[in-house]
C-alpha cells in the first residue's frame, strides 16, 4: 500500500488536526474547496467506511455541487479503483459513502411548512348534540363567543374585537 503524499498549504495546516467537524469561510478563489476536497479522499482512503456529506447552501442541482471536484480528486491522486462514482453519490473504500446536499431549499421548504402549518386556524365546531334536542341559548351563546375570540385571534381586526364585546356584554343582561 503506497503512502498519500498531498501539500499543504500552510493556511490550511490546523484544519490538518483531528476534529468531529471542520470548516472554513472565506472569498471566492481561496483553495478551500480544493483543500478539503483533497481532505476528504485522502480521509476516505485511509479510514476505511467513512461517511460524508458535503453541503453547499444553495444547491439547486449536483452540478451546483463539489461532486465534480471530489471526483477530480479521486482521478488526480490515482485512487479510481477504491471509489466508485455514481450520478448523485460516491462509495468509498469499505462500504464508505459520500452524499451531497443543499441547505438553502430545505430550510426553506422547511419554513414553507411552519408557515403552512400556522395558517391553518382550527375552525370552531359547534358542540356535539344529541339528534332531537336543541342547543340550550347559554350554550350557543358560548359557542358564538368561541367563534368570535377565534376570529378575532385569527384577523386581529378592531370589528372583530368590537363584535366580541358586544356579544359578551349582551350575555350579562
């Protein structure tokens, strides 16, 4: 087994150390995406089943992706027999996988959903009755207050507030 000989360039040198989770930050051009790029295959071939995601914020397609690079890495260091390439994934020596995902739409598919989630107001439903039997006036007069707070909470609209008041002042007499 030969030995991964990669420079390094000394910027990049504490990322070299041990660490569950790295990353950097920085301007277009600066070597990061080849730095760890070159980190990755070397990790991948040396502990063997190791496991990756490589995120990009905004990833609209694998083409958006460091796929490409990674598999450029791969052909560059002359380790295309331990990996094997496939359209959206990268299997790594000893059932190792590397996977790669946008955060950007999932966030925001995420929101998308909170927000749906919220709008959707529980709508009053009338207390249930028995069949032949009317609602006594004190309960539909409850279940028109219910109503009304609902709609007030909802609109938060002054003649919504206006229209509670006066359906619970009306009650009192």
């Amino acid at each position: 087994m030969s030995t991964l000989k990669i420079p390094t360039a000394k910027i990049f040198a504490p990322l070299l150390k041990p660490a569950r989770y790295k990353g950097v930050y920085g301007g277009r051009g600066s070597g990061k995406s080849h730095f760890f790029g070159e980190l990755l295959v070397e990790t991948c071939q040396a502990e063997r089943g190791t496991l990756a995601v490589c995120i990009r914020e905004a990833q609209h397609s694998l083409a958006q992706s460091s796929k490409r690079l990674i598999e450029g890495k791969i052909a560059s260091l002359g380790l295309g027999h331990g990996f094997k390439l496939f359209s959206d994934k990268i299997e790594t020596p000893g059932d190792g996988l590397i996977i790669f995902r946008g955060l950007q739409d999932d966030a925001g598919k995420y929101r998308l959903m909170m927000k749906a989630r919220d709008a959707v107001t529980a709508k009053p439903v009338p207390p249930v009755q028995r069949p032949g039997m009317a609602a006594s006036r004190g309960e539909r007069d409850q279940h028109d207050l219910r109503a009304l707070s609902a709609r007030l909470s909802s609109s938060g609209d002054l003649k919504d507030a206006v229209a509670l008041y006066q359906a619970k002042t009306a009650g009192r007499r």
